[in-house]
C-alpha cells in the first residue's frame, strides 16, 4: 500500500500503527521519527523491529515517504506541522491520530493558510493507560472506532487511501465533521478522564491521613483505571478542547448538586429513579453496541 511509512511520534499509538501496518502488509518499509530525547524510546522501537530505522532529521525520514503519519500528543501538531511544511509532498498522503479534531485543522490552517488536500484528520478510537512503544500492540486497532474528519476540499484519493488502511489494520471507519466529533468525544472520553483525575486526585490526598486505597476495592480500580493514562497527553487534550469540556463540567456539577438535594431531603425514591435510570440507559448502550 504505501512504499515508506513514516510515524511521526512511536509511542502507543504511533507504534501500534506500525506494528498493525507491518503485520497486515501495509508497507514496505516503516521508519520512525523523533526528538533526539525521544532516543531510547526509539532504540528500542527500531531493537523490537516496529520501525527498521529511525531519524531525527525530519527531511531523512521523509525521503521516499509516501504515507505519513503524526501520532504526537495534539499539542504538538502545529510545531509538527511546521517541520513538514517545507518538504510537503503533493504525492504522499498525510493523517493524524489526535483525540482532537478542531485544533489540528486550525493548526494546520495557520501554518499553511488552508488545510492541505491530502492531510485527512483522523482519530482512533482506542488506547490504554501505558504509553511508549513497548506498550504498542499489533492489533489495538481491531474492531475499534476510526473516525475521520475530512474536509470539503480534501482529496478523494487520500481520503480513500486513508480509509484503506484503517480498514486493513482491523479499524472501524466513520466519517464527520470535526466540531461534532469533539464534542462528542467531550461527553464520552475527555469528561470520563477528567472525572477520574479528578476523583483520584481528592481521595489520593485523603489517603495521606486515612487508609482509603488500602480497602478500595475493584470498582475503584475499574472506575479510576484512565487515571493511570499520560498527565502530558490529557493535559494538551484538555486545553485543545476546553470548550466544549467546560459546559459539561458544569452540566455535571448540576447533575452532582441534585443528587446531594435528594440525599440531603431523604428523597430516596427519586434518587433510586435517577439510579435506575443511569442503569438502563448504559444498558442500552451495551446492547447496541457491544453485543
């Protein structure tokens, strides 16, 4: 499918792209390209065979290239964007995988005036709470959401081409408009992460005094497993999609509120409605979509 891959970023993410591509024959070689303090992790990328080589001179890891992959925290999308600009090529075809849609074509739009054709964004729906590279997995992507968010200018060709290889490492593709996809991610993953750092950070300071974890049981561990996930990465995520975070905050604080009213009234049949409620509408997702 593609001659050379380039992974911009070999961590999780970008590491299981090249594990997937390399396994599903996607490409005929896959370098990988970083910071010189990015050099152990990449050592030991090119040492587990998820890249053959790796650089950290931006126009060597391009020669040839004609898939391109930035799979760095969305943060550093622009500055990344501003390395490839000066060799951008109208051959290759470009993606993403960052957990934010808005900020990338933004980004792009300032460092190129308007979003390239052949940069199609996109983001896999799929993660763990460990990064680097020895935490890539050659099928994270299988059976999981990938949602692309092209836009009206963006050329059928590398919109196709992007859509192949999701396909081809196992990704389910959808298709929508990058302000939609933010906000739904808000509701469904950024607010769930925030809620769990949240949630961690008040109990972890009780524990100082107290022995909370020490009798958590597996429901804390369950609940609060996201919080293990990367401080950086979530950080960028938050900042990059604040606005649409900030109106569920709140939305959430006035979900919180009535159900201390309803505590604090003794309103047990109403609070054991908004229970039962909560119970039967994840139901409904569980049917629908993990059947």
């Amino acid at each position: 499918m593609f001659n050379r891959l380039c992974i911009i970023g070999v961590g999780l993410i970008g590491g299981s792209i090249a594990r997937a591509a390399r396994r599903h024959g996607l490409a005929r070689s896959i370098v990988g390209f970083g910071r010189p303090q990015d050099g152990n992790n990449l050592e030991t990328a090119r040492r587990l065979q998820v890249v053959d080589d790796f650089y950290f001179d931006i126009e060597s890891a391009l020669q040839g290239a004609d898939g391109i992959v930035i799979a760095t925290p969305v943060g550093a999308i622009e500055n990344i964007l501003t390395l490839l600009k000066p060799y951008w090529s109208e051959e290759a075809v470009y993606t993403d995988v960052g957990s934010t849609k808005g900020n990338v074509i933004a980004a792009a739009e300032r460092v190129f005036g308007r979003v390239p054709e052949n940069l199609v964004p996109a983001h896999p729906i799929a993660g763990a709470e460990h990064s680097g590279v020895e935490a890539s997995v050659d099928d994270l992507f299988r059976n999981k959401r990938l949602i692309l968010t092209p836009l009206d200018h963006t050329q059928a060709r590398a919109l196709q081409t992007v859509t192949v290889f999701w396909e081809r490492m196992g990704a389910v593709v959808s298709v929508m408009d990058a302000g939609h996809h933010d906000a739904i991610l808000a509701a469904t993953s950024h607010l769930p992460h925030i809620l769990a750092f949240a949630l961690v950070d008040l109990l972890g300071r009780k524990d100082e005094q107290t022995e909370i974890f020490k009798y958590a049981a597996g429901g804390f561990r369950d609940f609060t497993r996201i919080a293990s996930s990367d401080p950086n990465m979530w950080l960028d995520i938050c900042s990059a999609n604040k606005d649409q975070l900030i109106p569920l905050i709140q939305q959430l604080k006035g979900e919180l509120d009535k159900i201390e009213r309803l505590l604090a009234n003794d309103d047990f049949p109403q609070l054991f409605e908004t229970f039962t409620y909560a119970r039967s509408a994840r139901q409904r997702f569980l049917d629908q979509f993990e059947s």
